[in-house]
C-alpha cells in the first residue's frame, strides 16, 4: 500500500501543510503534530488527576496555537 494514497497521511498533510511545496520536512511536521496531540493529552490527563481543570482550556488554546504554527510554514 502506497503512504501517499492513505486517507491519513492526506489529513496530516493537510493540517500542516497550506502551500503546495512545503518550505520543510513534511516528516517533521507529521512527528511534530503527532507529539502535540500527546502532549495535549497527557497534560489534561495530569490537570484533571491534579484538581485542576480550569487549566484545560488554555492548554487547548496552547494547542491550537501550536498546530497553526505548523499549519502556516515558518520562513
């Protein structure tokens, strides 16, 4: 099975990638997203164990600010 054709591979490429040529190693921006949606839960996990759900939201926020920065390729 070809990577490039798999429906998943298209939705990360997708979500960081908003050129046609990317200006980077689209494998770095894979790992990179991958790695924040851990780390996003892994952090709500740890909030929510500690008492401290007010704090979610802005991990979400961080999140979403993170995943747009991939999205709109750094110079």
């Amino acid at each position: 099975m070809n990577i490039k054709n798999n429906i998943f591979y298209k939705f990360l490429i997708y979500l960081t990638n908003n050129e046609k040529q990317s200006k980077h190693e689209i494998q770095f921006d894979i790992v990179f997203f991958i790695l924040t949606i851990i780390f996003f839960l892994w952090g709500c996990y740890i909030f929510f164990r500690k008492g401290m759900i007010e704090w979610i939201p802005v991990l979400g926020l961080e999140t979403i600010w993170c995943i747009d920065s991939i999205r709109h390729n750094r110079e």
